[in-house]
C-alpha cells in the first residue's frame, strides 16, 4: 500500500470514528434541540482534525439528524408536531415489537442488569443530572431490543432515536418529578420476571406515549412562546 492510500485509510477510519461518537451522542440525548456545531468545535470535542470532523457532520447532514444554519455552522433541528408524530408511531411498532421479541429471550442475567441501569437511571434523577439519565436510558430500553436477536429491527429503531435524542431533554424535568419512565420501566422488569413478553411490550409501548405527551406539550409551549 503506498502512501497516499494508508492516509486516505487513516482519515475513513477517523471519519468513522467521529460519526460514531457524535452520532451515539445524538441518540442518547446529549445535546437539546438547537444546539449550534461547527467543524472546529467538533473536531475540538472530538480531539481530532478538521477532515474527519466535517464528514461526521456531513454524514449526519446526509442523514436529518443535523441541518445546515450557515456555511460553517450545523444546528440540531426542533421537531414539528407533525414529525413527532410520525416517529413516534414508528417508535411503538417498531420498539414494541422489540421489545416483546426481546423479553421472549430474556434470562436472569437480563434481569439483573435492566436493574442496575434503572438504578443509574433513579441516582441520576435524584441529583438532576438529566444528561446521566438520558444516556443510562438508552442502554435500558436498547438492553431489551438486542435481546430479539434482530440487528436490522434494532439498526432501525437506531435511526428514530438519532432523529428524535435531542427532544429528550424536554422530559425533564417533568418526568424526574413524576417518574412516569421509572414506573414504566418498573412495569417491563417485572413483565420478565412474569415471563410475559405481552406485557414487557405493553410496558415499553406505555414508556413510549407518556413521552410522547411530554414532547407534544414542549412543542406546543415553545410555539407559544414564538
């Protein structure tokens, strides 16, 4: 290999890791909607250069979960109620089913560990640390769905959470007071303990449109407030 293509290898394989980083940290809801990039400040973050920055972020252009606000400057769009909607029945058909394929292979190992994320989860909610939350969240819900065993289901499921992250933040901090997902995702350990597949689903389903009315009510508010 000469020396222009181990450089050109070398750039892929840090352009993959920076849409990696930033994209699993979209998902997870590291960011609210709004929040400005540019390459530099990526490539800041990220500890890496300008190339491989700016490919992450075009990638993820490519993708919806970043829209241009200027030449150099991405922004993570704001949800429409009409695109709230969408996604999130997509969400309940598609996690749904992952949810119950998931609980179908479920063991007490599974157990233990969706118990030691809510706890994270539960710490984090007591000392207002939404980000924590946020993340430990994501490894509950996507714990139960690689359980079913169906890459392609969970790679989907993916791409909505990429979309939809960011609104996350606006749960909080509404659902740290209510605890509506910590009662849901009670209801989905104690499906598995059932061995009840149906109501792990049920569980989940419900995780997903208590949100979803959190969301639309965020949505509503920012639109009033113009």
């Amino acid at each position: 290999m000469d020396a222009s293509a181990e450089n050109s290898n070398k750039v892929l394989g840090l352009s993959d890791r920076a849409y990696e980083h930033l994209k699993e940290k979209l998902v997870r809801g590291a960011y609210p909607p709004g929040h400005k990039f540019t390459v530099r400040t990526v490539a800041e973050e990220l500890d890496l250069g300008t190339t491989p920055a700016r490919d992450a972020v075009n990638r993820l252009v490519a993708e919806r979960a970043l829209v241009f606000a200027g030449p150099k400057t991405v922004v993570i769009p704001t949800l429409t109620l009409a695109e709230l909607n969408e996604v999130t029945q997509m969400r309940l058909a598609l996690e749904g089913l992952a949810a119950e394929l998931g609980a179908s292979r479920a063991d007490l190992n599974d157990i233990k560990q969706l118990e030691t994320f809510q706890a994270d989860i539960d710490a984090a909610l007591d000392e207002k640390r939404y980000a924590d939350a946020l993340w430990s969240n994501k490894e509950f819900h996507f714990h139960i769905y690689n359980r079913s065993r169906m890459p392609l289901l969970v790679a989907t499921i993916e791409t909505l959470w990429l979309r939809i992250g960011s609104a996350f933040h606006d749960l909080y901090p509404d659902f740290a007071v209510s605890r509506y997902g910590v009662q849901n995702h009670g209801a989905a350990i104690e499906g598995l303990r059932h061995k009840d597949p149906k109501e792990v689903r049920a569980a989940i389903e419900t995780d997903i449109r208590d949100g979803y009315r959190r969301l639309r009510r965020a949505l509503n508010e920012r639109r009033l407030r113009g």
